[in-house]
C-alpha cells in the first residue's frame, strides 16, 4: 500500500498517516525522510529527528506488543495448568467418594457420614 506524500506534510504526520492506513512498516516514512534530505536542504535535522522520534515510538510500541504477546502465553500456560490441576482434584474427589461409599456400605458407620458432608462442603465452594 502507497501513501500519497505531500512536500509539506511532516513526519509525524505521515507517520499518522501511514498507520492509518494499516501500513505498520517504517520504510516508506524512510525513503520520504531520504528523499527530503537529499532533495529538500533546508529542515535536514528536523526531518531526521522527526525519523529519530518515531522511531523510538516505535521500538517503545514494539516493545508493549512483545510483552503482550509474552502475558497472552503466559496466561494460555496457565489456563492450561490450572485446567490440568482441576482434572486431577477431579480424579481425587471421585476416587474419595467412590472410597466413602464403599465403607458406608459395609460399616454404616457415621464417620464416613461425617467425612462425605465434609467433602461436600468443600466442593461447594468452588
């Protein structure tokens, strides 16, 4: 995509421009800062601190989609661990009451009455 650059548009305004129109590539913005240094002598410096700022706005933008590239996987690993760990207190809690049942069937002692509301109320409050 081609951004239609104007004599006296500045820097930032095409930078504005060009992110506008989904260009996330700093080589147009370059080759027009060239091109007015080479072409355009007056404003040299300003034209290349203007490249200079966006530039560092830039590195600072790719930095913040780095780290949140980095905190969605993370957040993906632990969804994953804690899914893993919700599976296994899963696999506990059926292997407990399976247990409770069992000796409530052959006891009936009140103990295991005891120990079944207690487990009860624990899963409640998940």
């Amino acid at each position: 995509m081609k951004i239609k650059v104007k004599k006296e548009m500045t820097l930032p305004e095409l930078a504005h421009d060009a992110w506008e129109n989904g260009v996330k590539n700093v080589v147009f913005l370059a080759i027009d800062v060239i091109r007015r240094i080479l072409f355009d002598k007056k404003g040299d410096s300003k034209a290349i601190q203007e490249l200079e700022e966006f530039l560092s706005k830039k590195k600072k933008l790719e930095r913040v989609y780095e780290q949140r590239d980095s905190l969605i996987s993370d957040i993906d690993k632990l969804r994953k661990q804690r899914d893993e760990l919700k599976r296994k207190l899963d696999d506990v809690v059926d292997i407990v009451n399976a247990y409770i049942t069992a000796e409530k069937a052959y006891s009936g002692d009140n103990a295991y009455n005891l120990l079944e509301n207690e487990l009860n109320r624990i899963l409640e409050d998940e």
